[in-house]
C-alpha cells in the first residue's frame, strides 16, 4: 500500500474522518483548525496520510505556538498538538501513522524547540510507534465526569467537600451565572483570566485565540463561555468546548477577592449540571498534571467524582541546546509576568 502525505484535505473529507472516528474529538476538527488560524503567536499545520483511494488513516494536527516576539521568538517556539495524533485502529492506520511521524520529523518539526503530543486517550495501539520515531512517553492524568447519569446521580458522585461548598454559594445566593452571548463582552471576561494567569506567573494566550473561538464556534454550538456575577461586577470566568457529547474545560479563572462566593465550585458544578441535562455524557477537565508532582489544580479537580485516567503526552525534542536555553529562559520569563 502506498502512502502519500498531503498538507490540505477537503473540509468534509477531514469533518467526517474526524466525527466518524471513536477517538476523534474537537482539537482534531477543522473548526479548531481555524480557531488557531485566527489566533495571535499559533500558527495550525495540517499532516494526513493518505491510501492509494485519496482515504485518509492518519491526522497531525500541530500548532506552533510562540510565547514571545522578536528575537527571543525562536526560544520559545514550540509545537503542540492538542488531541494527539489520530489514525486508523488498523495495522494499516498504524502503519500510516508511522509514515506520517517519519515525515513530519524530517520536514516539519525543526522549526520548533520540540513537539508535544497531548493525548486525550488511550494510545496503546501505537504507543510503540510513537516512542521508536523519538516521542518519549510523559505520565500526565486527567479526570473524566461521567454525565450519562441523572442530575442527581452526578452530584452525589460529588465529593462532601465540593457539596458543601456549592450548597453554600447556591444559598448564599449572590452569584449569578450567566453565558456570554456577544463578542463584545470577551474583553471583560478575558480580563478575569488575565487576573487569574498573572496571579500564577503562567503565560495566557493572547485575547484573539478567544475572539477566534467565539467566532468560529459559538455559531456552532461548539463552544460556551460563562461569567459569575455578584451584583455588578463580573468575578469569575470559564470557557469549554463541546462536541460529540462531551464537555471539555478549557480555561477557567476568578477573582480572588472574592473567593468567598465559591466562584470556582459553583461554576464547575453549573457546567455538570447543564451537561447532564442536555445530552452530554463527559466532563473532560483538561487535564490534572503529572502524578509526582505537587499540582493544586488536581486536589480541585478530584472533589467532583470524575474517573482519573492517564493517557500521558509524547515529547520529541528537535534542539537539544536551545531546548535546555528555553527552560532557563521560561523560569525567568514567569519571574516577570
């Protein structure tokens, strides 16, 4: 069987391969695609291997993202391709995906320090291929929320922590959640990420990946951004994705001023909520870090009863020197945000 690498797929050809397969999910979607597209410091590339029927059996989806501009821009120019790679869950599609990584290696990925593969789920079938072409294997877990389930199921799945923390803002009474609804509000709410990411010395992406994604997929259905209010003033803000029956977090931040409203817990639980009531059946939390380190985030994540699971990432460093000189220069990078 010949394989032949292509750049650019027909929209519908790539929409089905991608809603079509299992394992498929929204970071591999043309409409993710675009999102980056639009989105200052991310520049999306397309790799499919292809069969001798123009069918596809493997996707790449890299997005070069770049932290900085000017001349430190080559210091933290990396790739990442956020829903792992996809293939075929034939020999044939492993076989493709092994082409495709060889390719890639050789005429793609030098342009960046390294390429990260996020898997979001199980890679058993070709890990091996993907360590052989130079793509070491990081443990890195996350938690799934089951909501096939009756509202009520999935709050007593809830740990007593985070009950007990959600009942207290729903009596309190003070904080209203609501969805944004016009692009002209992303400012005030990124303005609450902004808060959030400073506060932890962690670089946020540029306001327009926001702006894209309202544009791109709030007309679709293919994404919700929500705010809390108390009175007033807007102090909370999350953003998720959504497609084939699942929620995915994506950003989430608050202002810590006013932490006592539980901002953080209530809006969580208004996404499992909603999600259990209108079709979905995860709540994919994004991820929550490698199990041997110290992660906040984690502890969070872990009250609202969802299954950890760990399908790790894949790491190949394309420049070992500038690699090492990037993480210096990221230490001291957050020293300054």
């Amino acid at each position: 069987m010949d394989i032949t690498v292509v750049h650019a797929l027909h929209e519908e050809q790539w929409r089905r391969f991608v809603d079509e397969h299992p394992q498929g999910n929204i970071f591999h979607t043309p409409e993710m695609s675009r999102v980056f597209q639009q989105a200052k410091g991310h520049r999306p590339d397309l790799w499919a291997a292809l069969d001798n029927n123009n069918r596809p059996l493997a996707l790449l989806l890299p997005v070069r993202v770049t932290v900085m501009d000017g001349l430190l821009a080559p210091l933290t120019r990396r790739s990442v391709v956020y829903g792992g790679p996809l293939c075929e869950t034939t020999s044939e599609g492993v076989a493709a995906l092994r082409h495709l990584l060889a390719t890639y290696n050789r005429e793609g990925g030098r342009g960046s320090l390294f390429t990260e593969l996020r898997n979001q789920s199980d890679t058993e079938l070709f890990q091996p291929v993907l360590q052989q072409l130079g793509y070491r294997y990081e443990t890195y877990e996350n938690f799934l929320v089951n909501l096939n389930l009756p509202v009520e199921q999935v709050w007593h799945s809830v740990k007593k922590s985070a009950r007990k923390n959600i009942r207290r803002a729903l009596n309190k009474g003070q904080l209203t959640i609501e969805e944004v609804q016009e692009r002209g509000q992303i400012a005030t709410w990124y303005s609450l990420l902004q808060r959030t990411y400073h506060k932890a010395h962690v670089p946020l992406a540029d306001i327009s990946l926001f702006c894209s994604a309202f544009d791109t997929l709030y007309p679709r259905r293919m994404i919700q951004f929500l705010w809390g209010r108390v009175d007033n003033t807007y102090v909370a803000a999350s953003v998720a994705l959504l497609y084939k029956g699942v929620i995915y977090g994506w950003y989430r931040g608050f202002d810590r001023r006013y932490a006592s409203y539980l901002p953080n817990d209530l809006m969580v639980w208004h996404l499992l909520e909603w999600g259990a009531g209108n079709g979905y059946h995860h709540f994919d939390f994004g991820g929550a870090g490698r199990p041997d380190e110290k992660y906040g985030p984690r502890e969070f994540k872990a009250k609202f009863g969802g299954e950890l699971v760990e399908f790790g990432r894949n790491i190949c460093v394309h420049s070992k020197l500038r690699f090492r000189m990037s993480q210096l220069g990221y230490r001291l990078y957050r020293q300054f945000l």
